[in-house]
C-alpha cells in the first residue's frame, strides 16, 4: 500500500474550501483565509494540501509504529463518518458525546468498559434469573455506556495520536490531549482557534462530503501504517491472500463500478411534493436561500418549513447534491434555522 493520494479539485468538489460567514470568523484563522464571496470566507486550499498531506504522513508513522489513533467526532454529520472510518482502519472513536476525563482519567473510564463488558456478556444470556425490571434497567445502562464508550472499548489505554473534527465542539477533547502531550490533528473552519493543534487541516467541518473525505484520508494514512508496521515485522503481505491474482483484480475493480454508478446519486431522496401544495412558506426567509435558489428548491419540490426541519443528514446530503449549494445546508443550519420559523 501506499499513502493515499488526493487532488485540489477533490478538494474543491468536496467543498472543503468554504469557511463560514465573514462574521462568525475567528480573527486567528486570517492566515489560512484566501477572501471573502458573498458573505462566506474561503479557505485558501494551497496551504490545506500540504498541511493536510503533512497529518496524513504523521497518521502512517503513529500506525506504523503501533501507535493508536483515536478519530473524535460527536457533532451529527460528523458521527457515521467517523465511527465507520475508525473501525475500517482499526481504529478507535469517541462519535456520541466526549465524557470529561476520557483521557485524563483513563483509570475510571476503564471500569465503566469493564462495565459495559459485563453487561454485554450478560445479555448475551438473555439476562437469565433478572426479573423484567432489572433487565430493563440493565438494558438502558448498556445502551448509555455503549453509545458513549463502544469506540474506545478495546482502546487499552490512552491514544497516540488525536484526529478531530470541528475543534470548537471537541475543545475538551483537544485540551485533556494537550495536557497530557498527545499530538493533535484538528480540522479549522474559520471560526476555529488554531492553538493547541499540533498539525491543522484549513478546511470545512461542517459539510458531510467533505468529513467523509478527511475520514477516509486518514483511514488510508492508518492502513498503510499497518502495512508497513507488518512488513518490518517480515509479514509476508502477499501469503495473506488467499485467491487467485485474477479473482483479487476482479474483487478490486467492482468497487470501483459501484462508486462511479452511485456517485449520481448521494444520500436518501426525502419526501417531496410533485406538484406545488396550496401552502408555500418563504423559504427566503432561510439565511443563505435567495429567489434563484428558492426557484431550484420549489422545483425540486421542496415549498414548505416542515419539509426542511424533517430531513435526515442522508437526506441532506441528497439535497445538497442536488442543489449543488456544496454543503451551504449544514453550514448555515438550515434545519435548526426552519425550526425556530416554525416556533415563529
């Protein structure tokens, strides 16, 4: 394997360039920002390739040296991307919510794992001799412990290395590693701090394509670090596979046919109507949406508050890609903004 490779225009198609607006910016992020367009900071990509080409280099050395990485990302369009990545890699991820102390107080965390273990074995029996209440309870403890600590379960002890996105929401997360001296990868959208992160990507945190780009970055990064790290132990990577050279390069292109047939199709298509209802709200009256972009959302059947505030992070990403507003939906938090026109 070989590190993963990435261009400026899956950069740009991402939308990794767009910060926020000009006015949630922190004045710390100025050397990282290109300029301004209609209201919207726009990071300067020629600094993000080779700072992030840099934290992928650190991800593969950590790995390879048997280091672990711990991917944190609690915010909701953050939490599949991360947990998935982690686990591809073999990896760990805290994707509910950081619990004070995770770091700096591993000796607790580790009994409430235990915790969690034993409660799992336990079910595993069907919780044999507990009356309905007791397994009740013990069901909403699992599912609270496993929410929170499921990532990190087979951790063992503290991480190696820190992967976060949006380091404004995972600040606690970034200051118990600091304190402790393990080296941080932070994600800095425009209206981040840049100190306490020992290697920072200028980019979005909050658009849900370009969280999957970094994650699947820093998987790759991860598993060549495996790779390496069991080459210099003289594992024979070619006597792992099993089949055939042919059946291998067949298994390796279906993947590939698979991502060019669904990559005209992101997320899960929400409800729509097929033909304007007889009650339209002024969908103009959402931050960021104008009469051009009002016209496109009608047209594609979009005409109410109620649609917008129902829709799921799948079915964001549907939209986003079918409006091609790169990632505008979750950057100006349409759907909290629709929720409270609603309250009115």
């Amino acid at each position: 394997m070989a590190l993963p490779e990435f261009s400026l225009r899956q950069l740009l198609e991402a939308g990794v360039h767009f910060g926020h607006q000009t006015h949630r910016w922190n004045p710390r992020m100025d050397q990282y920002i290109y300029g301004s367009r209609n209201g919207i900071h726009i990071m300067d990509l020629t600094q993000t390739v080779p700072l992030l080409d840099q934290a992928l280099n650190v991800v593969r050395e950590t790995v390879s040296k048997g280091g672990r990485v711990l991917f944190v990302g609690t915010k909701r369009q953050a939490s599949k991307a991360v947990a998935e990545a982690a686990e591809r890699s073999a990896q760990y991820y805290m994707n509910h919510r950081w619990l004070g102390g995770t770091l700096t107080n591993w000796q607790t965390v580790s009994k409430s794992i235990q915790r969690l273990k034993a409660i799992s074995a336990q079910m595993e029996t069907g919780f044999d001799g507990l009356t309905k209440k007791e397994r009740l309870g013990m069901e909403r403890e699992h599912a609270k412990l496993h929410a929170s600590l499921n990532g990190i379960a087979e951790m063992g002890g503290t991480p190696d290395l820190l992967f976060v996105i949006d380091t404004n929401k995972e600040a606690l997360a970034v200051a118990e590693a600091n304190k402790l001296g393990i080296p941080v990868i932070g994600i800095l959208d425009t209206n981040s701090a840049p100190e306490g992160i020992d290697y920072p990507i200028p980019g979005n945190d909050d658009a849900a394509r370009a969280i999957g780009l970094y994650c699947d970055l820093i998987a790759r990064s991860a598993l060549d670090g495996m790779a390496a790290q069991m080459g210099s132990a003289g594992v024979d990577l070619g006597e792992l596979v099993d089949a055939p050279v042919e059946e291998v390069l067949d298994t390796v292109e279906a993947p590939k046919e698979i991502e060019e047939d669904t990559t005209e199709a992101v997320g899960t298509k929400p409800t729509l109507f097929t033909e304007a209802p007889s009650e339209k709200d002024d969908l103009k009256k959402i931050t960021g949406v104008g009469p051009k972009l009002e016209e496109a959302m009608n047209k594609l059947g979009v005409y109410q508050f109620a649609q917008v505030a129902s829709w799921t992070n799948d079915e964001i990403m549907w939209i986003d890609d079918s409006l091609s507003v790169k990632g505008r939906i979750e950057r100006d938090d349409w759907v909290g903004q629709v929720s409270e026109l609603i309250k009115g």
